[in-house]
C-alpha cells in the first residue's frame, strides 16, 4: 500500500517539476519580450522587476524538487 503511495508521490513530483519548467519558460519569454523594448514604461519596468522575482522563486523550487532523494 505504502509503495503505491510513494509512486504517486513521485509522479506528483514530475508533473509539478513540469508545470514548473513550463512556468519559467512562460516568464522567459515575456522578460524577453520586456528585454526587446528600447525603453520601458514605469508599469513594464515593474512588471519586469516581478517577473525577474517570480523567476528566480520558479528556479529556486525546480533546484527543490531536483534535489529531493526518490521516495521509496
């Protein structure tokens, strides 16, 4: 019972180190869009600062999930 368990864990993990990957991806390419702008707007400056922010957070949780030992 407890090894389905686990195996559930570990599928839970891959998807959520997908959508995660996704996610960043996703705030890659709208900082790259910022990134093409001559100049910025106050309002896109301070979307890029969030972004920039949000980011890091998506990688800091990737490096988690990565780093966690498999179940089981």
């Amino acid at each position: 019972m407890q090894e389905n368990a686990s195996r559930r864990d570990d599928m839970g993990s891959v998807e959520d180190l997908e959508a995660l990957r996704n996610q960043h991806k996703d705030l890659e390419s709208r900082l790259a869009a910022l990134d093409r702008h001559l100049s910025l707007t106050a309002r896109e400056q301070a979307e890029r600062a969030r972004l920039k922010k949000e980011k890091l957070a998506v990688k800091d949780r990737i490096q988690l999930l990565l780093s966690r030992p498999p179940a089981g």
